[in-house]
C-alpha cells in the first residue's frame, strides 16, 4: 500500500535513526530546576549523580542547548572527563582551551595554556556582555585532586576579572565518595565548598507517569524542521493522522518494562534508564512502520519485543549487586 503522504526526506536521514535527537524526561526537568537554582542563589557548584547508562549525558547537552537559548548571556561548556585522566597540568589546560574553541589548545607551557584559557574564558563572557560562566563536568567521577585546584585556580581568576564560574558535576555515585573524603580534610575541604554543596541523584523513571513526558515529546518534537512532520508520524502517518499518540502508550509501556523486571528476578525496585526507553521507542517506531495503518496500534507484544531487543535487562543485570547494596538490609 502506498503511503497516504510522501515522506519529506528518507528514512535513513531521520535523527531517530542516528539517535542524534534529545527528548525531556522528568529527571531532566529536575535536573534543569536545579541548575536553575544554583545560578539564581549563587551557588557556585553542585554534584549530579546517577549509575552509568541512565543517560546523564543526555541530560548535559539538553541543559546545555536551554540554558543557552533562555539564558543568551550566559556561557555555557563542556568538559568530557576521559578514562584515566592525566594529572598534567598542561594537558588539563589543554582540554579547557579545547572546550572553549580556542585555536591553539595543544601549544605552549602550562603557564601559557592557563594564561590563554583565562583570556579566552573572558573574551566568551565579553562576547555575550554578561557575567556568567557555566561548567558541566562529565563523568566527574575521574577528577583528581589536582584537576579540582586547577578549576578553582580559574574560578578564582575570573573572579577577580568579574566574572562569576559555576561548575556543575556530573558523574556516577562514586563521586560521593570522593566528596566525603574532601570533607575530612581542612585543606580540601574547601573544594567541597565550592564545587559541592549542593547534590542531586539523577534518577530513572520509577512510575507509568514518569513515561508521559518523553513519549509526548516524540508527538510533539519535528523533523524537518518548519513541517508538520512529527517524529511519531514520520515513521506511522497514517495512525498518527487518525489519532495514534504515542504519549498516550506510558501504560502499557510500563507495563513491558515492569514484566522485563519481573521475569528477571530482580529483588529491587525498576527504574527505567532514558537510554532504554529511547531504545525501546525507536525499535517500536522502526519496526511497525511496515504494518502502519488507520487502525494501528502499538500493542503489549510489540512493546514486550522492543523493551527485550533494548537490553534494558542486561544492563539492570550489570548493576544488580549495586542495586541491591543501595537497597540495603532486609
């Protein structure tokens, strides 16, 4: 059967299929609120935290592309911690010029490269005549104590210059471990003081409703920009002309989720990652677009199918001797 409407471009060109796309959930917006918060009473730094794979780099780039479209006079970065960071003062500068565009990351003296950095950090402020500068610090876990003086060393530098740094620490929940151990030290204490004070855990999604946001947001989100072209009905238009939403699925959505969970044995409460709930869509959106039709919808079956082909369970099983330590004694 013919499609009712052409689609505007190919399939493959789609950001559900390079999974290139950000869609709000309810951890975001908390997230989000937050952040918020911290810029309004000044706190200067906070630790975020949640397991691996539950999508807080997801989260980063959505806070970042708001703050920077709400906030206009902010500068807004970020710093993606590698595995097994170098201690080196001038490969840290390096990594900070980098994030900040500068053309010349790799060149120069430690002292050079931190010179430039804080030049350059100052042109950014200047540039959107504010006063304002915000760090994320992906997989913060990785920070040493040194990477933690260096980023006060710039926060104390554009303070001097008028410029306020607040920097945002987002990590897995061994960065807490780190926090206390800084607290018991005077000399380090002080990182605490300024990096974190304030803490969040980057949650899952732990109820049906939880669902409703993300899913609306495939009913809602466009691609091409400027048609009418939403992401749930690029891929099932003719369900979608005659009232399919997907924002209406969060029930029986859960339902596949809480089955998984069950069948798995898993002596802890769910809760559902981003990731595999964007996985479980895109297999549900992908794989029926054959079977689109005026009466199509997406049933029990094709949820249980997607939430399976996710690995939604193999990566709760990764984390189930963590799950179960947070769980505490029975």
């Amino acid at each position: 059967m013919l499609d009712t409407l052409k689609r505007p471009v190919d399939v493959s060109e789609h950001p559900l299929l390079s999974q290139s796309y950000i869609v709000p959930t309810p951890a975001i917006a908390a997230m989000y609120a937050r952040i918020r918060q911290c810029l309004r009473r000044g706190v200067t730094g906070a630790v975020i935290y949640g397991h691996t794979r539950w999508g807080k780099t997801y989260a980063v780039r959505y806070c970042v592309r708001l703050l920077r479209h709400e906030l206009p006079r902010i500068v807004v970065l970020t710093l993606g911690m590698p595995q097994n960071p170098s201690r080196s003062e001038s490969l840290f500068f390096g990594m900070l010029l980098d994030v900040a565009q500068h053309a010349r990351p790799d060149s120069g003296t430690a002292l050079q490269r931190r010179l430039r950095l804080y030049h350059k950090l100052a042109e950014l402020v200047a540039r959107v005549s504010g006063n304002t500068l915000v760090i994320f610090v992906d997989e913060a876990q990785r920070l040493e104590l040194e990477h933690y003086e260096w980023l006060r060393d710039v926060q104390d530098e554009l303070g001097r210059r008028g410029i306020r740094m607040f920097a945002f620490l987002v990590g897995q929940p061994g960065i807490l471990n780190r926090r206390s151990a800084f607290r018991q030290n005077v000399d380090t204490s002080q990182i605490v003081a300024r990096f974190m004070i304030d803490e969040m855990r980057f949650a899952g999604m732990q109820q049906a409703a939880d669902l409703k946001m993300s899913l609306a947001a495939y009913d809602s989100s466009i691609f091409p920009e400027g048609s009418d072209w939403t992401y749930t009905r690029f891929f099932l238009q003719r369900a979608y002309d005659t009232g399919f939403r997907l924002g209406a699925q969060q029930k029986v959505l859960w339902e596949a989720f809480d089955a998984a969970h069950r069948i798995a044995r898993f002596d802890f409460p769910m809760e559902i990652p981003m990731e595999y709930l964007a996985r479980s869509v895109e297999i549900a959106l992908t794989r029926n677009m054959e079977h689109d039709s005026v009466r199509f919808e997406l049933s029990r079956a094709c949820w249980d199918e997607a939430v399976e082909e996710s690995s939604f369970v193999a990566a709760l099983e990764a984390l189930r001797i963590i799950f179960v330590d947070e769980a505490g004694p029975t």
